[in-house]
C-alpha cells in the first residue's frame, strides 16, 4: 500500500488550524470593541447603547459591530448644535491594536 499526499494533507491541516485560529481573533476582538463601544457610548435614554449590535460573515472571519440608530453618526461626530461624543473612534483605535498584535502572535 502506498500513501500519496500525505504531506499535502500536513499542509492543508495546518492552514485549516491557522484559519479557526484567524476566526477566534476575529470574534474575540469583534465582542470586546463591542462591549467598548457600549461603554463609551453616552446614555440618554440608553436606545443607542442598546442597538449596538456585532455580526460575523465570510465564515466567521470577517467581524462588524455598529450602532443601529438614526442618529449615531450626529452623537460620534457632532453638529453645528451639540459638541462630538465619540464612542466609536477611541473604541477602534483601542481595539485595533490589540487585533494587529494577536494577528502578529499567531504569525510567528
């Protein structure tokens, strides 16, 4: 009996492992800018807090969460009548590098 492909077989094993990591850092990163963005977010009647919400496509390797309200851009970057009250901004600049050194840990 002879094996053939074997080491191919290594190699797409070890993606696939490679990948469900890249899914992990994916999911963990999308919750936690979440639960900041949530954090950050200022409370009026606490609907715009309550609508942030994550979703996950491209089989879990693509992560998105936004506030699902009207008014959300006119909190995060203000008018001509009321100041900026960013809460997505400082949230993504946070989480962000927090993502890129996960990504670099699973790399090496």
């Amino acid at each position: 009996m002879k094996i053939t492909g074997a080491d191919a077989l290594k190699k797409k094993l070890r993606q696939n492992a490679t990948l469900s990591d890249v899914k992990h850092i994916v999911k963990s990163n999308t919750v936690n800018m979440n639960s900041k963005m949530q954090k950050l977010a200022p409370v009026d009647t606490g609907n715009m807090k309550r609508s942030i919400t994550s979703e996950f496509t491209d089989g879990g390797l693509t992560g998105t969460t936004q506030p699902h309200t009207d008014y959300a851009g006119y909190v995060e970057y203000g008018t001509r009548f009321q100041e900026e009250q960013p809460f997505v901004r400082p949230a993504f600049e946070e989480q962000k590098k927090v993502f890129i050194n996960d990504l670099n840990r699973i790399m090496k």
